[in-house]
C-alpha cells in the first residue's frame, strides 16, 4: 500500500513534496472557499452534500471526491 510513497521518498522526496490527496475540515474550506465552521455545521447535522471518510479519529475529504462534485454542480449565467 506505501510502496509507492517509499520508493519515492527513497529517491530524496520529502513527504511534504508529495501531493495531498486528503483534506481536513480546515484544508477543505480553503480548497473550495467555505470557512471551517460551515463545512463542521452541515457535515454534523448530516447535510454536507460531499462524503467523508473517517480514518482513525479524523474526518478527511478525498480530493478527488470533491473535485468530482464541484465538476457536477451547475453553471450559473451571469
């Protein structure tokens, strides 16, 4: 499962260098423009329309997942 991460960082990455592919309630919001508060009150009272994965104790967004709403949502003419 890490063995990709490995062999990269064998070859002098960082694991900072790495791309993120999980986001965090805070990460989140500075990904799509919502301030933390408002992703924890609509994923708390179950109305946050992106699904969650919790890993251990943590609530985590796969960047994909989010990407693939946002593509899905409606343009708006101005």
């Amino acid at each position: 499962m890490f063995g990709g991460i490995n062999q990269l960082m064998d070859k002098g990455y960082k694991k900072s260098d790495l791309p993120k592919r999980m986001l965090n309630f805070t990460e989140l919001a500075d990904y799509i423009g919502l301030k933390p508060q408002t992703i924890r009150n609509k994923f708390y009272a179950g109305e946050f329309p992106i699904p969650a994965k919790r890993i251990f104790s943590k609530v985590l967004w796969d960047k994909k997942d989010v990407d693939n709403y946002l593509d899905k949502l409606n343009k708006i003419d101005c």
